[in-house]
C-alpha cells in the first residue's frame, strides 16, 4: 500500500487516515488513488470510519458493494463490521491500481455480505464463499480473540481478514475473466491446462479434501489448494496480492536491498537480475520474476528482524519451481481487464 501526502500541508498520510496532524479532513479518492480534501465522503464516515470519497449517491465505491450488514441490534458487531470494511476497502484499492472497478471497468461488481455468527435471535454459522457474484465474509473472524482461535482451528497460522478477502475475490475475478471476450479462447484453455478443469464437481472435491486433506506441494502452495482447480487459483491469487502489496508497501516505506545482495540460504527459482532495484510501484512491474525475488527477498530480510522478538515470520511459505507457471499466469491474468 502507499503512503499518501496530506494535501493541505503535505504531511504523510495512511490508508485509513480519516484527519491529518494539521487539522485538515481528508478523504481517500479511489480514482485517483489519492487523499484529497473538501470531498462529499461516504455515509459511512461516521459510523464505521469508512475514508473514501462518495460516488453517485451517499455511499462509497466500497460500500456500495456491501448489500448486506451484520446485526447492529449487537454493539459489539459494529466494531467488527469497521474492520471488515476496512479490510475490503484495503483489497479494492489495491485491485484498483490495475483498474478493477474503476470508472474505466465497464464489468460487473461483486456484492458482500458481511454477516456475523452473533444474531439477536442466538448464535448462527456463517460459512464464506463466493457464489455467482456474491460474496459472503463472517465477520466474526475480525475479533481478534475469534481469529486466533480459528488460526488454531483450522492450522493457519496466517488466515487473516485481508486473506479472506484476497481469496473470495479471486473467484469473482475468475468469472470476470471466463467470461471475458477471450475467455473461451484463451483465457480457459490455459487455466486448464495449468489448474485442471473447473468443471469438475466441486462438493465431491472438498468433501474428499476435508476427509484426507493433502499437504502443500510442488505445485499447489497450501493445502487448500490442491482440493479443486478453483481453489487453486482462489490460493494463487490471494498470494500475487500479498506479494505485490508487500513489495508495494515496502517501497512507499522507503525499505529495500542493495542491487546484487545476495541474501544467505536464498533457495528457489526466482533470481535477483543483476543491478535489479525496489521500483516505485510494484503494481506496474511486469516481470512476475522480477516482482517475487523482490518480494521474497524483502519476506526474508523481515523475518530475520522479526525473529529478533520472538514474532511469527512475515511470509513464511516456499514458492517452489513447479508454482512458476501458475503464479505468472494469475499475475498477467490480473494486470489486465477483460476489454
């Protein structure tokens, strides 16, 4: 993510700044990609710290695609649905520097529904999924007491909001692109030929998943992964995001290697280019190469800080020689809309 600059004073500003030290109200232009002042904002200001700028009506780009919130008769859902917007908004923008959503994309919107297993009527399961468009997230997972409970659960050490976000939106991004004017032509002949065939029945697969789950392996980069070709690309997209936005984040911060470092026990096939520095954007690199070693190499140096106070590795998955493939095919398929 960037860091973005006050307009009135210039001073440094975050994603979820709703003021600056100077006083000044500012506002997120997901169009611009840009804090801006003297905005219409989002109704939602108020009441879930929503920062982006309204769009044809009160509400936000973001919000807009919520059509369903989570029981507010409960008062500590309110503080959980903020989170989870923020998370949306986060994934959006990033989305939105390859110009997902924007005004320019013509295609169709996702839409949420941001539930929550607290009801008024009692506890409910909340299962999240993508279905045709619709996109379901438990809100319940950004309680931090909840998550860490589900991350013991469930064996994901890194299953985080963001992540969930990052996944559920990879299969509406499938179905944009399937449907895509070459959607039949190309874009499906080489998912298939990469991931397997879709088509194949999906409650059969992860049933068989959840009764024999099978580990990580040369090709698929989690568990979940191997469990159905759309699960796979769910799992290889939600990585390309979390890379990019790392190597993204890790530039606006001004963090980087020296060009030609070269980094102690680095394994694997991504490797450094000779006089390759950090870009200014890692949104409009190219190379998916080039954008993983950097990424990978940052994740590295990291984790040897964070171990530095006992705190988990920021990035701690391999990415071996058997991913390359998938993981360029879903980062070219993501840096261009269907026309």
């Amino acid at each position: 993510m960037q860091i973005f600059t006050c307009p009135a004073c210039q001073a440094p500003l975050y994603f979820n700044n709703l003021t600056c030290g100077c006083g000044a109200d500012v506002a997120f232009d997901p169009e611009a990609q840009a804090m801006v002042l003297d905005a219409d904002t989002c109704a939602h200001r108020a009441d879930i710290g929503c920062n982006w700028v309204a769009e044809d009506g009160p509400y936000c780009r973001s919000c807009v695609m919520t059509e369903v919130v989570p029981d507010l008769s409960l008062p500590d859902n309110l503080p959980l649905w903020s989170n989870t917007e923020l998370a949306k908004r986060w994934m959006l923008a990033n989305l939105g520097r390859w110009g997902w959503f924007s005004r320019a994309d013509t295609g169709a919107r996702p839409h949420f529904r941001l539930l929550s297993e607290e009801t008024r009527t009692g506890e409910t399961q909340v299962t999240m999924g993508h279905d045709a468009g619709e996109i379901t997230i438990n809100i319940s997972e950004a309680g931090a007491a909840t998550l860490a409970v589900r991350q013991e659960q469930m064996g994901e050490l890194y299953r985080t909001m963001l992540g969930h976000m990052r996944h559920e939106i990879a299969h509406f991004l499938f179905e944009r692109l399937a449907a895509g004017p070459s959607g039949e032509t190309e874009f499906l002949p080489a998912f298939r030929a990469l991931f397997g065939d879709e088509r194949e029945d999906y409650a059969a697969a992860l049933q068989q998943h959840y009764a024999a789950p099978q580990p990580a392996d040369e090709t698929h980069i989690t568990s979940y992964a191997t469990s159905h070709p759309h699960e796979d690309w769910a799992e290889t997209i939600a990585h390309i995001l979390h890379l990019t936005d790392l190597a993204d984040s890790a530039a606006a911060a001004g963090l980087s290697l020296r060009d030609g470092a070269a980094l102690p026990q680095r394994r694997g096939m991504f490797r450094r280019k000779a006089g390759a520095g950090a870009p200014p954007d890692a949104y409009a690199e190219a190379d998916t190469e080039a954008l993983l070693t950097r990424a990978i190499d940052l994740s590295i140096a990291v984790n040897h800080v964070n171990r530095t106070m006992d705190l988990p590795d920021l990035y701690p998955f391999v990415l071996p020689q058997g991913l390359h493939d998938k993981l360029t095919f879903a980062h070219q398929s993501v840096r261009e809309l269907p026309a």
